[in-house]
C-alpha cells in the first residue's frame, strides 16, 4: 500500500478515536499544570508527581477493568485503604506482597458474589466495601506503621522515567498483550453481551473471576503506591479513590454497560482526574472543592459520552 | 420467590433475630426504642424503594440527611429563621437535589448510579466548603419533639414513619405515579411508549427520595441536637440493602415497601445487637458488611443477567 495513504489515514483514524481526544485533554491539563508549577520540570518533582498520580491511575485500571465485564467496583476505596494498613503494618516487603495477595483475593471474593451468586455488583461492592473497611481498621486504627525501606527506594527510583511510569506502561503493555489474546478478547464479549458470550460457548462465570482478580491486584497496586507516597498506612485514605476511579474510567471512555473502552484511555482519564486535582491544590483552592470537581466532572463526562453514543443506557 | 414470599419471609426473619436477640442479650425486650431507629432508617428506604422500583439507585441519599440535618440547624440558629421556613427551606434543598438527580437520569440520560455518585460528590464537597466539616448543634423544639418525643409510650417518629408508610403504600399502589414508577422499571421504553410520563415519573421518584431522606434528616436532628457530615452515612448502604432484603428487585419492577419496612427493622435491630455486643467499630464494619453481604446473596439473587 502507498505509505503516504497509509500515514493519512492512520492520521484521519486516530482523530476519530476517543482515545486520541482524551489524550489530547490530559497533555492539555498537564500543560497547565507546568505553567503554573515550572518545578515541575526537575526530575525529583516529577517523580513524586508520578508517585502521587499512580494510586488514580491503578485504581482507574482497577474500575476499568469490572467496568468491562458490565460491572461496577464501590470497594476500590476501601481496598486500597486496607493494603496501606497492611504493607505499614508490617513493615516489610513480605508483607506488601501479602497485602497484594490480599486485594486478589478481595477481588475474588466480590466476583464469586457476582458471578456464582448472582447479587448485583452494586450491592456486593457496597456491602464489601464495609467489610474490607472494617478490616483496615482493624489493622491500623490510626494512620502510622512503617513502608520498608526497599519499597520507599522503589518508589524513588527512576531509570530515564520515574519507575512509577514505568509500572504504567508496563501494565499497558501487558494489558494490550492480554487484550489480544483469546481469554482478554471472551473478556470483552463477556462485557458487550452475557448472553451473547454463553450462547458463543465462552466461560463467562471463569472469565468474570479473572477480571475481578486482576481489577484487585491493580486496587492493591495503588495502594502499594500510595503507602509508598505517603510512607505510612491509614485505614480511610483510600475513599476518595472509589469515586475518582469512576471517574477516571468513564472519562477515559470505558462503558458502564460493558464491552466497551480501553486501558489507554483509562490511563488518559486517570492523568485528567489526578492532575486537575492537583492543579486546583496548587492554584489554591480548597481542598473540598475536589469533591464537587470530580463529581462534576464525572457528571459532565457521561453527558459527553451518551451524547456520542458510548454510554446510552439500553431503552 | 415471589415478593409476597420474600415480604413474608422478612417478618419472619425479624422476628426470629429479635427472639435470639433477646434470649441471648437480654435487651430488646422493649419494643419502641427498636421502632424508633427502625423508623429513621425507614423513612430513607421508602425513598429509595420507589427509585429502585423504577429502575434506578439513590447513592446520594447519605449527603442529603446530613445536609439536611446540618442545613435546619444553620437556618434556625445561624440564620434566625423561624422553624417552619427553617425547615420549609431545608425540604426545599433536599427538593432541588431531587430534581437535579432525576433531571440528570431522565434528560441526560446519564446512569442513575453515576448520577446520584455524582450529586453525592458534589454535596459532599458543597458541605465540607461550607461548614468546614464542623458540627452543628441547635435546637428545635417542634423537631426534637418529632424525632425523639413519645406520645405515650409510642416514638413520635414511629407515628411519622407510619403517615410516611401510607402515603408511599397508597402511592405506589394507587395512583397513576406508582404504576409508571413500576412500569419504568419493568421496561422503560414500553413504559413510554404506553403513554407514562417518563419524565415526571423519573423526576417524581428522585424527588421523593431527596425529600424523605430530608424528612429523616430533621428527625434526626431532632433525635439527636445536632448535624454533622457522617450523620447519614448508614443509611447509604443500609437503605439499599432494606429494600433488597425485603424483596424488591435492584432491578426494578417487582417488590413492596411492605417488604422494605420489614427490611428496615431487621437491619435496625442488626445495627442495634452488634453495637450492645461492644464491638469496636472495625469488627463492627466486619460483622455488619459480612451480614448484610449474606442477606442479599440469599434474597437478591437475579437471574436475569
């Protein structure tokens, strides 16, 4: 084929896709985020910015990742919550690797709800979220414990990027590794339609569980990040991260309704939501605004998204 | 199971936990302080019923009753308003977040789940901006006499969780409103098709719910002399979870706040045995999640996928 027609359409392509738009916001917002703090610039800056954006960008993975399968996640929150308890709690590598343990079973645990018992993900997420709270302060009432010192180095470390970034991308690449794949290209038919993917022969119930596994993996790895950050575990840090999760995902073009969106996209979303938060901290405004924000602006995105066909809820 | 199972099955549920309830603790022995948070909870769920009925959620319920109770105690005290436009403008706030949710899932088309998150979000902010996340304290006599006040030995929030019964029975039961609200859940766009007002219905159902968690919002306050930002938080998960428990379906279309009010108490009475049981609130969480999770496996189960 000519090169050239090639190149223009991939062109033409990529500005038709949502993708490209949600990219375009996120440079846009993290253009403004520069202009107003040129501090940025400095390596040491930018790696506690990745520091301090990878909880939204795992825990917008997490929520992607139920939202595909036609589901919804209220526990990331209290998911993420729980694994800083537990990875400062212990103060130990052995125990961030049991608090990782931890958010897989959790996700389990709220697919087997879902998918063996049949109870609304809405229901199951939101009863769990309670549980999984609970458990957080049980571990820690007060915020405090210890992060080891070799997951502190981690999260300082840079080789080029910060390593945060690079645990983005690697996720990305092997999501797109996966998504390719027979079992992640089922996950996606699962999410368009059950009954479609049941008459189709795929093992929807096997498939549900996966998805939740690795969605809790991903809320665990946030959490990992943000103990990491904040160089300590508290039982109720994670709550906002639930409701921005939401929003990262939708802004960043998954579908509630399933079957629909990608982790690229989520990624975008996840920077939107992380940085204009932190813009708005540093232009001043109160903390408290973030809540109306991201309500808004969640709002504002699924208005967008049905008036472009994406999230129209069926009838 | 049919709803009129599932409502049975409820009652008994109730009672048989009162009964070990009571054996094993030695409390609940007495009636009316049972009803009388029953009565709160109740009041939330019956707002919550209507909107599940038809096919949607309320997540924002939680802020409402806060805002609600926090908001009164502004206009009465700070503002020196009187009690009845205290609380006249206070219905008129919850009113305003009632259409704005149902504006936003009947107009915009956006999911009610995401929607009253979205307004939840918002409230929760508005109030943090506003109040500083300070308590409000004040008091009301006509409210304390509605939320705490006995006539005899009857809770007057029983007596106003009973008129808030009725006029919901006698709604959905009776009027053309409550035949769309089941109608809209059952299948939307026959629904309209059909000739229901989709639009106000939908209005209607948030309305509701934005003012009854209003309404409970002031009898807690009244109940307790103050308001404060996670005053309303149990009524998030829990009005959710009576309505399921007494057999509606979260998808809308079939159930009865028969069944609700049956919800209301069994889960009052959960709330009120785990706390007698001096668990800290940890543990407390643990159980009750754990329980409720359990409740809604063996009553919401939907085979329509």
């Amino acid at each position: 084929m000519n090169r050239g027609i090639a190149i223009s359409r991939i062109v033409r392509m990529s500005w038709r896709s949502p993708v490209t738009w949600i990219w375009a916001v996120a440079v846009i917002i993290l253009g403004i985020y520069l202009a107003v703090d040129p501090g940025l610039l400095n390596l040491q800056q930018l790696q506690n910015f990745a520091l301090e954006l990878s909880p939204y960008v795992f825990t917008a993975f997490a929520q992607a990742l139920v939202m595909l399968t036609a589901g919804i996640d209220l526990s990331i929150g209290a998911t993420v919550s729980l694994v800083t308890t537990i990875v400062a709690k212990t103060g130990t590598v052995e125990g961030a690797a049991l608090a990782l343990a931890a958010g897989v079973l959790i996700g389990l645990a709220n697919g087997i709800f879902v998918s063996v018992g049949k109870v609304p993900a809405i229901i199951v997420t939101l009863a769990s979220s309670f549980i999984i709270s609970g458990a957080a302060l049980l571990i820690l009432p007060t915020p405090g414990g210890t992060v080891a010192a070799p997951l502190v180095n981690f999260g300082g470390a840079t080789l080029g990027l910060p390593v945060a970034i690079w645990t983005w991308v690697l996720s990305l690449a092997i999501w797109g590794w996966f998504k390719r794949s027979p079992t992640g290209r089922s996950l996606y038919a699962v999410g368009d339609s059950v009954a479609g993917a049941r008459a189709a022969g795929l093992r929807v119930t096997e498939l549900r569980l996966i998805a939740y596994a690795i969605s809790g993996l991903f809320a665990a790895l946030a959490g990992l990040f943000l103990a990491i950050q904040t160089s300590g575990g508290d039982p109720t840090v994670g709550t906002p991260y639930t409701l921005s999760s939401i929003a990262a995902a939708v802004v960043g073009g998954v579908s509630f309704f399933g079957g629909r969106g990608t982790l690229r996209g989520t990624l975008g979303g996840a920077l939107i939501i992380g940085a204009l938060t932190s813009v708005l901290f540093f232009l001043g405004v109160s903390q408290f605004a973030q809540y109306v924000v991201e309500g808004a602006v969640l709002i504002a995105a699924l208005v967008i998204a049905n008036v472009r066909g994406f999230g129209r809820a069926p009838a | 199971m049919s709803t009129g199972a599932r409502v049975v099955g409820v009652y008994i549920a109730t009672a048989l936990l009162w009964i070990v309830a009571a054996l094993t603790l030695g409390h609940f022995t007495d009636v009316w302080p049972a009803l009388q948070s029953a009565a709160f909870l109740g009041v939330v769920a019956a707002g919550q019923t209507v909107v599940i009925l038809a096919a949607g959620i309320d997540l924002s319920v939680s802020m409402v009753v806060s805002v609600s109770a926090v908001s009164v105690s502004l206009f009465i005290g700070s503002a020196h308003l009187g009690t009845a436009p205290g609380i006249l403008a206070t219905l008129g706030l919850c009113l305003l977040v009632g259409v704005a949710n149902g504006a936003g899932v009947h107009f915009l088309r956006v999911s009610p789940m995401v929607m009253t998150l979205g307004t939840l979000s918002i409230l929760e902010g508005a109030f943090l901006l506003y109040t500083n996340g300070q308590v409000a304290t004040g008091h009301s006599s006509l409210l304390h006499e509605l939320g705490g006040g006995t006539i005899g030995n009857i809770p007057v929030a029983v007596l106003v969780w009973l008129a808030v019964s009725v006029v919901t029975l006698a709604v959905l039961r009776l009027t053309r409103f409550g035949r769309g609200i089941y109608a809209i859940g059952s299948n939307a766009a026959a629904a309209r098709l059909s000739g229901v007002r989709t639009g106000w219905v939908t209005m209607g159902a948030y309305v509701y719910s934005a003012l009854l968690a209003g309404v409970a919002g002031l009898l807690l306050f009244g109940y307790a002399g103050q308001g404060y930002m996670d005053l309303g938080d149990p009524y998030q998960l829990n009005s959710i979870a009576a309505v399921v428990v007494g057999g509606t379906s979260i998808l809308g279309g079939r159930g009865s706040y028969l069944g609700t009010i049956g919800g209301s108490i069994l889960l009052s009475l959960l709330g009120a045995a785990l706390t007698s049981m001096n668990f800290g609130a940890g543990l407390r969480d643990i159980v009750a999640g754990s329980i409720i999770l359990a409740l809604v496996t063996l009553y919401a189960r939907e085979t329509r996928d």
